[in-house]
C-alpha cells in the first residue's frame, strides 16, 4: 500500500513539474512573439490617429487641442505622461491623462464630457480618447516615470488608491491585491506583477496604456482599470472617477523613478 501510495505521489509530482515546464514554455513563447512584433506595435496606428485629432478642428469651438496643457505647458505632449497623475491648479485637482484631456476638450473644444463618460469602449468619443491617449504616451517612452508627490491632494488621492487596492468586494471576495499583491502569480499563462513592490509597479504601471493582441484593441488605463472591476464581479466605476485616478495615483508612486514602456503589447 506504501509503494503504492509512492508512486502515485511521484507521478503527481511528474505531472505538476511538466505542468509547471509546459506553461514557462508557453509563457516564453509569448515573450518572444511579443518581442519579435515589438517594433511593429499596431499601437501606432493609434498613435498616428491620435496626432491627427489633436491638431484637427473639433466641437462646438472649432478648435484644436494644440493648447492643451498637460503639465508640462500648453501644448507640450514630450515627458508629459511620465509625470501623470499630477496635481493642477486651475482644476484644482489631481487628475490622469485621460481626465485631463477630457478637461481640454471641454474647455478648448466645447465637447460635453459626458459624451465620454457616458459612451463605451472602442466607440464614439471613447475611441477618440484611446488614440489621443496613445499619441501622447508614446513621447514619454523611455522617459523615467516622475510623479510629484509633494502635493497635499496627491497624498490625499494615495491613501484612497492604497484602500481601494486592498478593499475586497463582489461576489468572489476579491480585490486588486488578490492578483497584484503578492510575487509570481500568473493567470491564463500571463505574467501578473506585484504592484505593491517597486518593480512589479514599475512593470504594470510603465506598460500600460497598451495594445492588446488577443482583441486587436488598444486599451487605456481607465480601460484596465474597469476591466479589472470587470473580473472582481463588482460595479465597474465611472470613466475617470476618482477612484480610478486615486489607483492610478498609488501605482504611478509605486512605480517612481522606474521606465515609460508605453504603448506596451499585452496577450
């Protein structure tokens, strides 16, 4: 019975070892596909859009976004995300790339940010984000990630991002911690970093915005964001509410000093 026991044990082991090769293999050969379209990331194709819309004339005004300042002063896109979530005085605010450009295209455009708010992923003004967005990411890779945390509000928009990362909800009793709160946890073959540590933050929060292979589809932070309260069987929150930027907030500052890799290439 002994011996028996044994070598049902030894083959269970077998079969969690080949497992556990199986899918480090798999999981390599992404890297390499990933790798091997790295140069050709169809996230350009939305980054030569987003380029477009920001110098076309749109909205009620007529205008363009060519005096949208996003930090860095009016009109200036180079280093501006690395920097975002920030603090702004004339919204007094802290506020995301995405919230922010809804805030120029209101005041410089007259485009209602409900139609945003309000509309859908992939379509409509929605769509139109995703690509301003890509546009302006891309002049921040390579760049450091250097969010200023001096400001009172920000360390306000932190402490609510930490609670939100650990506050369970749903019907599966889970929160964001359950999949990024602790080393190699993996789900579907992909990788999930830990954001609670530099490096794992520096690895999510440098890589989105993204473009993701398996739905041919370019997804903003916000978009992530939702996706995740997607998968927690909860509400998902409103587009640019506070709650998605005070995350934002806790992962940017987790991720200091680490690398822009925007637009990244996801599964």
């Amino acid at each position: 019975m002994r011996n028996a026991l044994k070598l049902v044990a030894v083959a269970v082991a077998a079969v969690v070892v080949a497992g556990t090769a199986t899918a480090q293999s798999t999981a390599d050969d992404i890297a390499k596909y990933r790798e091997m379209i790295a140069d050709g990331n169809p996230a350009e194709l939305y980054e030569m859009q987003g380029e477009e819309l920001w110098r076309t004339l749109r909205g009620p005004k007529k205008a363009t976004l060519e005096k949208c300042d996003l930090g860095m002063g009016p009109g200036v896109v180079k280093g501006a995300s690395a920097r975002m979530p920030r603090y702004f005085k004339d919204t007094g605010m802290v506020q995301d790339l995405e919230s922010r450009l809804l805030t120029c295209m209101e005041t410089l455009q007259g485009i209602d940010p409900k139609l945003v708010i309000d509309g859908k992923f992939n379509s409509g003004e929605r769509k139109t984000m995703d690509a301003l967005v890509a546009y302006v990411v891309t002049h921040s890779k390579g760049d450091a990630i250097k969010v200023d945390m001096s400001n009172p509000k920000m360390k306000e928009l932190y402490a609510l991002g930490e609670r939100a990362f650990y506050y369970r909800a749903g019907p599966m009793d889970f929160s964001c911690a359950t999949c990024h709160g602790e080393d190699d946890k993996r789900i579907r073959l992909q990788d999930l970093p830990n954001l609670t540590t530099h490096k794992g933050a520096a690895a999510g929060w440098g890589s989105w915005p993204a473009y993701r292979v398996s739905n041919s589809q370019f997804w903003t932070m916000q978009h992530r964001l939702n996706d995740c309260f997607r998968q927690q069987r909860t509400a998902e929150p409103i587009y640019a509410s506070e709650v998605t930027i005070a995350l934002s907030v806790y992962m940017a500052a987790k991720a200091n000093g680490g690398e822009v890799m925007t637009p990244g290439l996801k599964r």
